[in-house]
C-alpha cells in the first residue's frame, strides 16, 4: 500500500505546486533563522551567523530541486514541457509541421482504409446461423452475346437454380436499393434492401421486434399485412427509440404504402460488404416499383434487360405455376 | 577534520530521523537536524539540507504527520511527528538494522 499512498501523496502536490513551494520557502527560511540565532547564541558575529548557518546547509536551491522531484509528478511536469517546446518548434517551422502532419494523416487514413477493408471482408462474419456456408451465386456470360462476368439475375432464373440445385438449402435473392421514405415528420432517403420471402429464413435469423419477412410476403399485393417492410435495429433504435409498437406502423416508401411487420437483430447489416440496408422490402415491391414506372429496364442488381413490367409478370407467372 | 566524519549511509538518516521523532516528541526540520548531530557526537557529516527531503519521503509513506506550529524564536515552523504506522517501521527498521550492523561486525572481525 505504501505505492499508492506514495502516488495520491505526489498527486495532490502536483496539484497544489505553488501554495506547497511557499510553504517549503518558508519552512527553510526558518530552519536557517533558528541556526542563525543559535550560532548568535553562542557568540558568533551576525554575518558569521549566518554564513556558518548556511554552509550547513549545503546547496538551498539544490535541496529544494530535489524535493520538488519527489513531491510532485516530474514526469508531467516534463512531458508539459517537452510538448510547449514541440508546439514552439513547429510554430517556427509551419513548412515542416505541415508536411508532417500530412504525412501523419495520409498514413493513418490509408492503415484505417487497408485495415476496414479487411476486416470487412476477411475478419469479421455476419451475424447469421451459418455464415461460412453462405455462397453469393452469379452467372458468368463472357464470349455471349450480352458479355458480362457478373450478369444480373432474375427471379425466373433464381427460381430455375433452386428447383437444379442439390447443394443449397436455401436460395434468395437480395438486392440493394435506395429508397425515398416518408413516415409522419420523417421525409428523407433510406438505404434499403429487396429480398425474397425466404432470406431471414434461410439466414436462420430470429427478429428484434414483431416478425421478419416470409415468403408469404412475396405474394402479389403483400402479405397478411398488406406490403410488409422490415426495418433495421440501427434506426429502431435511433428513429424509434426502441418502441416496441412501431410494429404494424404504416409508412410511405417510394410513395407507396407499406406496414413495418418487424426488426432485424441487432448488429444485422445485411449480407453484402459495405451495403447497411435500413430497410427490407418483399421482392413483390420491385414488382409494384416498376408497375409504376414502366420504362424502367434495368437496375442495379437482380433485373434483366427486360421491361421491368414484363419481368415482374414473368416471375409470378412462373411462381403460379 | 573532514577525515573524522563519516558521510550518511543511505536509508540510516530515514531511521534516525524516525527515532529521533520518537525520543523528541515533535519537532521541526532544525531541531531534527541538531539532534542527529548532537546524538552522533559531530562524527556525521549531515548536509541540514537532506533533512527535508528524507522528511518528505516519510511523510509520503505516511509514517510522520507534519502540522504548523510556532517555534521557540516566535517563528511560523513545520512540526513533525511520528505517526501510528512510523512506531511500528522503527521497530522493523531497528531489526534490519540490527541483523546488518551484526552482520558486517562479523565479517570485520574474522577478518583480523
């Protein structure tokens, strides 16, 4: 215990520096008036008194050096030091500080960049029952006639995949959107997701609040409550501070209407690198997204050259089937 | 004179600042520093000025208190005294110092 009385000893010094060095001057001015008079005492003359008193004690300034060192934090007092002189160097030298600083920030902003990189694609696993069997399929179209490596899929063909496929226990789709979001004062942008009925399922995914998307939302005009919308933990929690009753809530996205049925996990935040959709829609909405605007042919991810209308019908055609 | 004087060891001044304190009652820094000199016949060569510093490192251990007092001359001094914990480290200061002291008489003596 003797180390800690030690430290908060030299941490209130370190606090209270100047009353204590008045209170050491005083102390040794009296130490050398007491020797001054006791060698008056015995017959000295006063400036003998006095220089005899502090020959005795050797070295006022020296003393008083080291008993500074041992009360306080000299550590700090130097590392205070040592940045004054820093910022003093660097003021003289604005050419250099800058490029230093530069330097400084390049360096550290390229580590960051490398090292979000990285984590994000190799270190980190998504929050999902089995997140080292999930596979993301494309169709590799080189030397056809539409040439490309990573050509977009449609429901049709997602569907042709499962119904081949033996290895997979589970297909869907997944798309990312950005979407105009309206819910009462609430009138802004959301970056959002188009999945199939099948994907919380298949992701093996238990919901914050409520309940996640079904395939039985993909039905045309929605599910059991009406078109159903999933809405991530992250704007629960910010947006609606965690209420539960946001369930059965109805917003507007993309001027249409839409119910929250439920909120994914928390730390969800989807399944593609970099894309942290707010916001799950049934694949019945691309259906309705495009049913409104017809001229639409292609987007982002997961629609083909086709008019969007006809794919919409060509995917429930096939689901009717 | 400066041959008959024997420097401080380091670590005996904490002790015989403490046993000091201990006969005195409290004290301040001067009437600490004339008694080690009296007690020692003037065979110690003690600079007043570590006094203080030894003083301080006590009083961080917690093994002397020190309060402001007035001294003989009417003066404002600082007094010190021992503590509760500083009787109980003279008594295992005296031992160490007892089994070093017996120690280096042996080894003083089997060398004549």
């Amino acid at each position: 215990m003797d180390w800690l009385r030690i430290l908060w000893s030299r941490c209130t010094a370190f606090l209270g520096t100047k009353k204590l060095d008045d209170e050491l001057d005083e102390e040794l001015l009296a130490h050398i008036e007491l020797a001054v008079e006791e060698n008056l005492r015995s017959g000295m003359l006063q400036e003998d008194a006095r220089r005899v008193a502090l020959l005795k004690f050797e070295g006022l300034a020296q003393v008083k050096e080291t008993y500074r060192l041992q009360r306080g934090l000299p550590f700090l007092d130097a590392l205070a030091q040592d940045i004054r002189y820093g910022a003093r160097q660097l003021k003289h030298a604005p050419g250099f500080a800058f490029i230093a600083v530069l330097t400084l920030a390049l360096g550290i902003g390229a580590n960051t960049a490398v090292f979000t990189l990285t984590h994000a694609l190799l270190l980190s696993t998504l929050p999902v029952r089995d997140p080292g069997e999930l596979v993301r399929l494309a169709i590799d179209l080189r030397g056809s006639e539409i040439n490309g490596r990573n050509a977009p899929l449609n429901l049709p063909i997602i569907e042709a995949i499962e119904k081949q496929s033996r290895s997979f226990h589970g297909i869907f789709a997944w798309c990312v959107y950005d979407f105009p979001f309206k819910d009462g004062s609430i009138n802004n942008g959301i970056h959002g997701a188009i999945v199939s009925g099948n994907a919380f399922e298949s992701l093996g995914m238990h919901p914050a609040a409520g309940r996640l998307l079904t395939p039985a939302d993909d039905q045309p005009g929605g599910g059991p409550d009406g078109l159903a919308a999933v809405i991530s933990h992250r704007i629960w929690v910010e947006r609606y501070h965690a209420d539960p009753s946001i369930v059965g809530r109805h917003i507007t996205v993309t001027d249409h209407g839409a119910t929250i049925v439920g909120v994914a996990p928390a730390g969800f935040e989807g399944v593609i690198v970099a894309e942290h959709p707010d916001i799950y829609l049934p694949l019945e909405f691309q259906a309705v997204l495009y049913a409104r605007q017809p001229n639409i042919t292609a987007v982002a991810c997961g629609s083909t050259p086709l008019p969007a209308s006809t794919q919409a019908s060509a995917a429930r055609r096939q689901r009717r089937r | 004179m400066g041959e008959t004087k024997s420097d401080v060891l380091q670590g005996t001044l904490d002790l015989m600042v403490l046993k000091t304190l201990e006969s005195m009652g409290p004290s301040h820094g001067y009437g600490i520093a004339r008694r080690i000199e009296q007690v020692s016949n003037d065979t110690l060569s003690l600079n007043q000025g570590t006094i203080y510093p030894a003083l301080l490192r006590l009083l961080q251990r917690g093994w002397i208190k020190a309060e402001w007092g007035v001294s003989e001359n009417n003066r404002r001094a600082k007094y010190y005294s021992l503590s509760r914990l500083g009787k109980k480290q003279i008594e295992r200061e005296t031992e160490s110092w007892e089994r070093i002291a017996a120690t280096m008489a042996r080894f003083l003596t089997t060398s004549d």
